[in-house]
C-alpha cells in the first residue's frame, strides 16, 4: 500500500458522511473537516477521554447519547463524531453550548450546526471504521462484537446507591422451572416511576426482590438486553402516564435501548438500566412538582422544560396552548395554588441548583443561560425560592 494521506482520508469521510471528522497525530491535531459550522467543538468535553481510545476502532458514549467513533493507525488517530439518530432537542443543545462556553450570540449558529449534522446510528458509523480499518491496519477484519465502548458510565449516576444494589432488581434465574414473580414487581416499580417518586425508587431498589422471569433469549446477553428493552417499553408508557410528552420518553427510551445493544457485560448493561429508571422517575418527578397533576399544569410543565435556557414568555406560552394570557394564568393559579411566573422562576432555581452542583460555570454565566436579565436578578430569585445565594448553595452543595 503506497503513502496514505489522512487529510483526503478525513476530508472525504466528512464529506460522504456528513459528520466532522479530525486527524491526530502523537496526540496533537493535524487537521479538522466540519460538514456545518460549530463555534466550539463539542469534542472539548471528552476529548481526554476520546484520545486515550487506544484500539483500532473504538467509540465513545457521551451522556447525551451522541457518540465518537475513533480508529487508531500508528500514531494516528482519526476522531469522527459526534453522531447520534436524535441529535437531541433545543434545549439540549443549548445547554450543550452552554457547557462548551459558546458566546451567547453564537448560541443558535452552534445549535444549527449540530442539528445539520448527518444522523447515523452508532452501529452504522463503526462499521464505516472497520472498513476503512481493513485498509490502514494491515487487512484486519473487526466486526462490532470486537469494539469496545468507552463511557463515562458513573456521570449519568447521580446517586450513592451502590452498583452491586441494582443487580438485585433483574437478576437473571437461568432455570426455566422457576415460577414467574415479574407482574407484582412490575406493577410496583411502574407505578414509583408514573408517580415520580425518586426517592421511593432508590428505596425500593436498595431492598428490591430478585425477578424470576421466564426465559426470552437462547443466550445471556441476549436475555439481559431483552429484558432491557422491555423495562425500557414499560418505563417509557409509565413516564408519559405520569405526564411525560410522547416524544420526549420515546426518545429517550431508544436512546437507552441502542446503547443497551452494544453493551457487552452484565454489569454495564444492569448499570445502565439502574440510570435508565433513575432519568425517567426524575423527569417525572420535574414535571409534577407542583403536586397537581391536570393537563394544564403538565403541560405548562414540560413548556418551561423545553425553553428553561430562555426568557420563558407567558404570552407565548398561552399562544402554544391557544388560551389567552389571563385565562391561562388565571387557570393555573386556580389547579395549582401558585402563579404561573413563581413557577417558571422555581423551574428555573431547580435547574440553576443543579448547574450550580455540577458545573464548574461562573454564576453569571449561568445567570445568562437560564435569561435572566442581570446576575443581581438571578441572585435574588434565588435566594428567595432557594433560602440562600447561588454562590453560598454552590459552597454548601458541590459535589
């Protein structure tokens, strides 16, 4: 095989698959192919992480479900991503900017860059590398089975319940003999995520009965993925019940699901369906916080979720909900005892609280991403829904 040249290489890989592609070589960037605009390259959350990849085609899994795939020749390195088959949704992305520290006048140009990138499904982007592998590692053949994911798995744990807890839940009984106990346990577990109860579900899962299931798959791992999608199944239908919108558990759902499919071990697949039920009790938990849980209420709910990174407009939202104004406030007021601008402002705290514990981001900057109209505003809603300043919670609470 004569000289290779990586530049044409990642040049027409970003060309033909629509996803930025970059060249390492001994770690540093040679070269860099983005398809659409990005202000800030999203690799810069992961790149630590992404770089020490050292096989020959490997991929990386970020909590947002968008994935890197990387292929390793000599000391080259070929970083392609991210991808994903849902991008994610505006909010989403915003706060992907936000973490990225793109300038707020940048914010929508990154987030239509993201949003023209090629969506592929992970399974589709490794088998590109394994082919253009064969070429640059000397005629190795690899197959998915032989790539191994690299995941930051404990970022999406925000819990101290212990890993070893979870496997109890749906611990496999090989024994086909075994009586079935599933429908109780079910009914239980279904029923913790529909009302949102967060901490019920750690309860329960720090004490939880093994399930004695019947036999769906001829192998291990494909009983434990099938089992995982249909918790998956159940859990989604049970969050939209609790008031979560269709599309957002359903993408959710095959979000987990594919990513169920690539894992490989008991332990990681039990781990991942541990965070799985966590994600969709809290989002749950989100939206029914009020205690009220009318139609008007979840749906006004899952509005400020989706626009918590904006000045959240009431005339705006009673246009969506195609109420005027003082219909719409009057409304809530009267199901929920409290007005509508208090909750979009306690919305609002809950999500500063957790950027506060999670995030390493300057208080303005997250005073900016959730619109407020100056740092003192946000620090005295604030202090007045949380009982102290952002700067004393950060203090009190970072992890």
């Amino acid at each position: 095989m004569g000289t290779v040249s990586y530049e044409y290489l990642a040049h027409a890989m970003a060309r033909l698959s629509g996803i930025p592609v970059r060249i390492y070589e001994s770690s540093e960037e040679r070269c860099r192919f983005f398809p659409a605009a990005l202000p800030k390259d999203p690799l810069e959350l992961c790149r630590e992480e992404v770089l020490a990849i050292r096989e020959h085609v490997g991929y990386f899994a970020t909590p947002l479900f968008h994935y890197y795939g990387v292929l390793n020749s000599g000391n080259v390195k070929i970083v392609i991503g991210p991808t994903a088959q849902i991008m994610g949704d505006e909010q989403q992305l915003r706060e992907l900017a936000f973490r990225l520290d793109v300038p707020a006048e940048q914010v929508s140009v990154f987030t239509e860059g993201m949003n023209a990138i090629m969506r592929l499904p992970v399974e589709t982007l490794l088998q590109m590398l394994c082919t253009l592998n064969h070429f640059l590692n000397g005629g190795e053949m690899l197959t998915l089975s032989d790539i191994a994911i690299h995941e930051a798995e404990q970022m999406q744990i925000k819990t101290g319940v212990e890993q070893h807890r979870t496997s109890r839940v749906y611990e496999e009984d090989t024994s086909a003999a075994q009586p079935h106990n599933t429908l109780a346990i079910e009914e239980a577990l279904m029923g913790i995520v529909r009302r949102g109860d967060s901490v019920a579900l750690r309860r329960w899962l720090s004490s939880a009965p093994a399930v004695q299931g019947g036999t769906i798959a001829g192998d291990q791992l494909r009983q434990l993925r099938n089992l995982f999608i249909v918790t998956a199944t159940l859990t989604s239908r049970a969050a939209i019940r609790g008031g979560m919108r269709e599309d957002d558990a359903f993408s959710l759902s095959d979000a987990y699901i594919r990513r169920a499919e690539l894992l490989t071990s008991h332990s990681k697949i039990q781990n991942l369906q541990y965070n799985m039920l966590l994600e969709f009790t809290e989002q749950v938990e989100k939206l029914r916080r009020s205690g009220y849980a009318t139609k008007l209420s979840l749906d006004v709910a899952n509005y400020v979720r989706h626009h918590l990174s904006e000045p959240v407009s009431v005339e705006k939202m009673a246009e969506t909900f195609f109420l005027s104004r003082p219909y719409l406030s009057s409304k809530f007021r009267q199901e929920t005892g409290q007005t509508l601008t208090d909750f979009i402002l306690n919305e609002k705290t809950e999500e500063a609280k957790r950027l506060l514990r999670y995030s390493d981001k300057p208080l303005s900057a997250i005073s900016a991403y959730l619109g407020f109209s100056s740092h003192g505003h946000f620090s005295r809603v604030f202090k007045r829904c949380a009982g102290v300043t952002p700067g004393e919670y950060r203090e009190k609470y970072r992890m």
